[in-house]
C-alpha cells in the first residue's frame, strides 16, 4: 500500500484544473495535468489489482455518442463507467430520430439533463469529428448557462479526426510502464503500415507525435509520400520538440524508422485527401504492401525494442503473427492501460 | 431544504393508492393521485438540484419493451430507472425469438421472474398499443396468481395510442413551474401542425386535452376536418371541462386557437382511418402547409405565452426555428421534466 | 428463515472445488458441486421471494458472447448478473471489429481486463460452440500466466452444441421442488416432437440424458430413425446410468417413452448431419408431423404427470395450447429456475 500513499501524494502536487472541463485533445492539457492522469491511471489499475472498488458514484449516467461503429472503445468506455459506478447509455446517431432534422443543441441538450459525462467517437469524417466535439460542448454550456441543464456534464473525446487521447495517453503509460517515468533519449518509431481494408483514422499517429514529444522522447515519423498526417498536429509536433529538447523527424520508409528505435508503433492510416475515394486510396496503397512490421524489420531496433499497436491490427498486412503475438509485444498492456487512463480522465473532469 | 419538507409534507397529504397498481392512462388516476406525483416529481426534480441520490433501489431490474423506434422515449425511460437504482433490460420485439409465434402470456410472464417494472411504447397501432399493455398486465395478474410469478411487477404506458402520461404530466408540471398550481383561466391552445414525415401518433393532443380540462385550464383544440382525435378522448375531454367548470373547444384553425392563449402547444399528428394508409394520408396534410408555428401566429397569442412540444419537432415544417429556439420556447424543461414525473409514477407504484 | 439456514448448513457440508473454474458440461462437475449448485439456487430462490438482496458484488462486469441471436439466454443471463451486481456488456460477435481477423486469443484478452465472467452462447455449429468455449477458456489462463490478464475471469457454458447446463439444472431443480429429492425410480420421456422452423440445437436433450442418469431417474429417449443426438452425450448417459443404477433407454416413438412417465420433455431438435442443410433437413421432418405432445399423448403418462420445456415453444406443432397452458405443464418454474441456477453457479465460481 505504500505504493498507493505515493501516488495519492504525487497526484495531490500536480496543478490542475480539469474539474468540469472538457477532455477533447491532450494538447489542450498542462504538462502536469496529463502527468496527473498518468499518476491516477496508475493508482487505479494498483487498486484494481488490490481488488479495491473505484466506485466514486452511487448512481449516474454516462452518455456514448458514436457516430461511426466501434466495439472496442464503446466496450472500454462502458467498462470504465461502470466501474467507476456509471451506468452507459448508447445513443446511435442515424438508428435514432436523433437524426430527423433535429439541431445538434437540442440533441446535446436532450440527453444531458441527468447524465453526468458525454463519450463521443466520431473519427470518419476528416474536419468533421472534433468540431462535432466542439459544438456539443457549445451547446451543452449555452445550455446550462439559460438554465435549460441543471449541470454541465463533460465531454470527453472516444476518437476523433484528429486525436485519439484516451489510446495515446494509455500508451505512454505503457511506455513509462517498460522504461521508468524519464524517457529522454528514448527512440519511438510511428510508422506507417499496408492494410488492406480501408481509411483507417489519423487521430492515434497524430495523437502520439504531438503527446510522445512532450514527455522527453525523440519521436520518428515515418510514412510514403501520400500519406502525409494533417498540418496542425505536425506543426504541433515540431513545436513541441522545439521547445522540449526531442527530436521529431520524418522519413519515407519504416527501415529507417526502427533503426535503434524503443518502440515502434507501426499502423495503417489513410490519405486525407482520398479518405472518401476507396477505390482510389486502395490503389495507391497497393504499392506499400512491403511495409509490414515482420521479425526482419524488429531487428534493426533495439534488442529490448516493444511493439506497440493500438489495436484490432490487421494481422498478415500491417504486422506478422510472430511479432504481435511475440515477446516484443505490448498490445495488451496498452488495451488495459486504456481503460485506466479513461477511469482517470473521468475521475478527473467529474 | 424548507422546500423540500413542505413538499415532503404536501405529499404526504394526498390520498393515493397507486402501489403495485399499473399506470396506463392518466384518467384512471384520480386528481390526488396525480398531484402526488407532480409533488414527487417537485421534489425529485430539487434533489437533483442539491445532488441528493434518489436511489432507492440496490439492485433490480426493469423491462423496456418497444413495439417500435423510440431512442428518446428509451433513453428518458432508462435514464429514470437508473436515477432509482434499477437496470433497464432492453426487448425490442420482432428482433427477437418473442415474436415467433410466442403468446403474450409466455413472453409477459418470461420477462418478468425478477423484474420490477415493465415499461411498454407501443403506439404505430390505433385501437391496439393500450389494449397490448392490458393485455401483458393481465397476464401478469394471472402469473402472479397461479404462483408463475413471485411478485407482480408494474406495468408503465410509455406511450400508446391513446394516451402518453409522462409526457403530460411532465408538460402539466412545466405549466405549474410557469403559471404556479392555480391555472384557472388560463388558456393552452392545443393545435395540429403541419409535417412532411409520417402519421404521428395521437396520444400527446389525447393526453393533453383529457389532462389540462382537469387541471383548471381552458383547452382550444385545433385540427383540420380531418384530423379528428379518437372519440373516447374527445368525450372524456368535453366530459371533464363540464365537471370541471372549464372550458372544451374546438376549432379549425390554429389562429383562433392561438389568440390570446397562455400556452400554445402545436404538433403534428395523423389521420385515425389512414394511419396505415400513408400515400393518402401524405396528400391531405399538404393541403394544410400553412398549419405552421412561426413568429406572426405567435403574436395572436398572449405577450408572456410559452411554447411547447414534446420533441423531436420538424423544424421548417410544425414550428420555425425562430419560435422553438426563442423565448416562448420551454421545450427543454418539459424534457427534463419527463424524467422526473418516470421516475416520480415509478417510486410511487413499485 | 429456518429453511434459509437449513439450506446453509447443507451447502456447507459438500465438497466443491469450483471457485475459479469455467463451468462448460454438467458432467465435468462432481455430484457434490451439482447439489451444491442446486441448494444455492434454491436458497437464492427463497431469499428473493424474502426480498433479500442478493447482492454480492459493488461492481463489475459480466460479458455476454453471442453467436447466435438470443433474446431469451441473453435476458436471463443479463437478469442474473444484475442481480448479482454485475453489468452484463453485450459483444456481439459479426456486429463488431472482433470478426475482422482477430484471433480468439486477442478478442478473449481485450474483453476480459476488467471482467468477472465471460458468458458464451454458440449453438449453431455442431463440434464447434463448446470448443470455442474452450478455446476462450485457454486464451483466458494464457493471457493470465503472462501477466496481461490481473485476474481471470470465469466462462460460462451459456448453450453450446453439446449441453444448456443452466438450462437442465434448472429443469433439475424443478422436478425436484415436484417430486422431492430423491428421484430414485421416476421416469422421465425426454422425446423428439416436430417443428416447422429450423434445425433446432441438440443441446437440451443431451444434457438431460447425461444429466438425470445421475440423479436417480429412469430415461427414456424416444426420436425418429434420423434424429439420433451426438455419441459422446450417448455414451456417456449409458454409463451414468449403469453406474447410478438407473435406467436409460431409447425407443423410436413417442407413446412408448410416454407411457407410465412422470415427467415428459419433448422438444424439437435438427439432424446432425443436416444441420445446414435446412431443405433435407425440412423435408424429412415431415414425414413425423405426428410428433406432437398433445392430450391423447399426456393420458399415456401417469395422472400427476407434469409436462415441461426450455421454451419458446412451437405450438401447434410440438405441443398444444391445452398442453403447455394446462395443469400439467411446469414451464414457467423452470424458466424462473434458470436464472437462479445461472446466479448459483456464478456466485460458486466467481
């Protein structure tokens, strides 16, 4: 237990002030407030393996939004709820009325006046999802401030266009799980890798440039020429390597990427101008089939090297059997840490 | 707190025997009954403002049974039941094996070894959605009796044919929250709208001119000659603002209606003999297009009139945006006040 | 309460070895931990109708795996872990990222972090469900001993292609608040019957075969020529019944297994090697529309017979109204049993 008294101390001496406020990109965030999520998600898988309850509320609700049709994170948001004592109510956009004409005010306004915190994923829609985000937070404030709410409740972004906050920041504690709470001078590869099923978002390469550069690591992007990431994060990343003393890099083949890497994350994404034109994307992507994360390629990383993915991983195209299901692999520990950083997030903003 | 021990007090002198009784219609509940649970609606809707729990149940479990498509009646439905301690069980039937050849019996009783309450929407069929929860509530009383059961859970009509009591209830204790608990003379124009979509249910005029003829206020109906409400509605209406000493009229247009009314509550509804008819049914209503709420028919209406609906409205089509989103407008309280008056018939009859 | 500390007593004193096992086959139990199961259902049956709570756990997850598609199982299985205290998630299987191209390994992995249970229904692949239960099982102890799992969570056997077991403990429980416990010399017709929809499991049948063998009750097997059930189950229930001293019997007509019977069950089931084949498979079934569990037939069982079924039923075809609603039929304690059978044998495991 003395490790809980720790974290309960540590916690207690980050400044932050989350309490109420969105959670909708971890740039909007402090150093020290995605310091303290990282801090609380630890103590709570601590007490999870202590068998100690979470349960911070007797009854509430907790509200998912999906605008497209993902299992997994509707599965590791309700499991996260519910342990905290929520119970999660699914709504559906386009399966409910929701749908018919109505604005995005009155829907936000409708399904808050008892829910305590709203998950929304909407990530198919480049431009599109994080807005969305944005404009439910609007809503629900202007809401609240003519009286219609009788509390706020806090949005918290499952996946959007542009981040994915919850997978990115539960990496990192992966990261900080294998090689301790400095990560300076430690190499990540995000790369690119072929899959031949479709545009997969952009939100987790981008959500680690931005996040990996801020706590000390020196970060390679690697990706061919068409599938260039969006200009804000990038920017973004080259800033915070700036002013963080990383290194952030770009280079066109996954070779150099893992040369002496940490940790390689190598994923597939789409082409943001073709992310409505398959046929188009699936052509052009046929000529990267040779980028598939296989044992050849972990040996040009380090010996102690992890391999990261945020999962489900087109097995065969965007990585071999031998590596994901191998002793490199980090896949699950990344898939529980995501449910613990969600918990902390809660906790936090609530 | 003074506000809640006078309501606690004012409830307490009510006369009411609504325990273990199924609540279908509101005019099966005599006006004690009904001033209970707006009372109770009062008072849950306060603590929610000062964050007491209106948890009563430890465990438990209540049975939502939808014969067709309500995300915002579910949503209203479970948030309640959650706010009391109980989990909702979702039976979508058609989806299901209940609907293979299953009678209600079987089905009625299946579901009901361990549930508390049982929540029915069922209104796309005239003569049919109220007849159906009597139906299931009959056959619980026989399971109940012949031991099939251990207890006999609550029947709630969450919305029928004929009648949609939370709703009303619900728009009754907006009126109150508005005007206060005398509404003698006041006047509430209960009016046909105009909308493209499909043949919307009856139930929220039906329940809003037997209701509100009841409660001291003076009802305008309006509808075009077609749209003729269900007999046994209209006759308990005329019925009640006899006994009531208020007034029951109707007309056919919405301005007459609308002039110098307090409230004005205008929607869409369909025509009884062409419910499943609806290529007929959609070539009549767009003879009445005009049938809008807009700006210049609100000022037929008193200057401190208030607007209201039940949602979702065709905006464009049954009121303008200028109306549903300006200061007349309360459709927001009467959705949360929906929660309230679910969760105030369920703690009072469970 | 005496009955409630009697029960204590009694489950007290057998030797079970269940508290972290997957509950698969009734015959991979020992005869201590089936009575076991059966006295905690039956206390857990009494301290619901004394409205105690059975509450065991503050929170936590249940996860419900579906193959197939099951209002009934799913209801009954979501029923009793509420009860328990316990959130079921729904993962439907085809419906979710899950199908592409993961393995079993990694679904039962990313499903289990924060689970307790794991319950599976897969019925429709003959030699398939109960592997695939196995197969979930073993990927649960692999992820465990490597760490990615802190705690194990226990599968249950919600229907497979081999036994229903909270189904046929629950038809246990129920012969035996019928005819007592010692059911030494009762015969039980456990009888094909036609049915016009599909290839119904061969579930039931066979766990009753393998599972009232060892329980004292003479069985009589009847079903035409083509509707012999799996060998495994056969030969398993020729053996119990040798070692139990009872009896166990297969005739190819209906009457003969009625005759003197105590207890008749007669179900539909499809042809093993038909199963998708759904024409043959319908065009041999009807040469035996004879097969039907009328009151001609229930007159060949003794007077105090009772009559019972998993249901849904297909009546008019396996059985008729006057049957299944009648005096004899008991079909409504045993479908409230399953759910007590269900929370008994999850409290014992978990």
């Amino acid at each position: 237990m003395a490790d809980i008294r720790s974290l309960l101390k540590e916690i207690d001496n980050y400044k932050s002030r989350m309490f109420g406020k969105d959670f909708l990109l971890t740039w909007e965030k402090s150093g020290d407030e995605l310091k303290q999520i990282l801090a609380i998600a630890d103590l709570l898988k601590l007490m999870r393996r202590e068998n100690i309850s979470a349960r911070c509320f007797d009854s509430g609700i907790a509200v998912s939004l999906f605008r497209d049709n993902s299992t997994r994170t509707r599965f590791s948001f309700a499991s996260a709820c519910n342990l905290l004592g929520l119970t999660v109510q699914d709504l559906d956009e386009g399966k409910s009325q929701i749908a018919h004409g109505e604005t995005v005010r009155e829907t936000a306004n409708m399904i808050s006046f008892l829910s305590e915190v709203v998950g929304i994923r909407d990530d198919m829609f480049l431009g599109a999802g994080n807005a969305y985000m944005r404009e439910v937070g609007e809503a629900l404030s202007s809401g609240f401030k003519q009286g219609v709410l009788p509390q706020r409740p806090v949005v918290v972004n499952l996946q959007c266009d542009i981040d994915h906050p919850f997978q990115t920041l539960a990496d990192l504690m992966t990261i900080r799980e294998e090689f301790g709470k400095n990560l300076r001078g430690l190499k990540i590869a995000v790369s690119w890798a072929y899959a031949p099923s479709y545009a997969k978002p952009m939100s987790v390469p981008q959500g680690l440039i931005t996040l990996m550069t801020r706590f000390g690591l020196d970060v390679t992007l690697a990706h061919p020429p068409e599938y260039t990431l969006m200009k804000g994060p990038m920017e973004y990343a080259h800033r915070m390597a700036e002013q963080n003393g990383t290194k952030f890099q770009v280079v066109d083949n996954m070779e150099d990427a893992f040369k002496n890497a940490d940790i390689v994350y190598p994923k597939s994404w789409g082409i943001e101008s073709l992310f409505h034109n398959p046929q188009e994307a699936l052509e052009i992507s046929k000529k990267y089939k040779h980028w598939i994360c296989d044992e050849e390629k972990m040996k040009l990383a380090k010996k102690h090297a992890i391999y990261m993915h945020c999962l489900p991983a087109d097995r065969g195209y965007e990585v071999t059997d031998t590596v994901i299901d191998g002793a490199h692999s980090r896949v699950f520990p990344e898939a529980e840490n995501r449910l613990h950083t969600a918990k902390a997030v809660m906790a936090l903003t609530m």
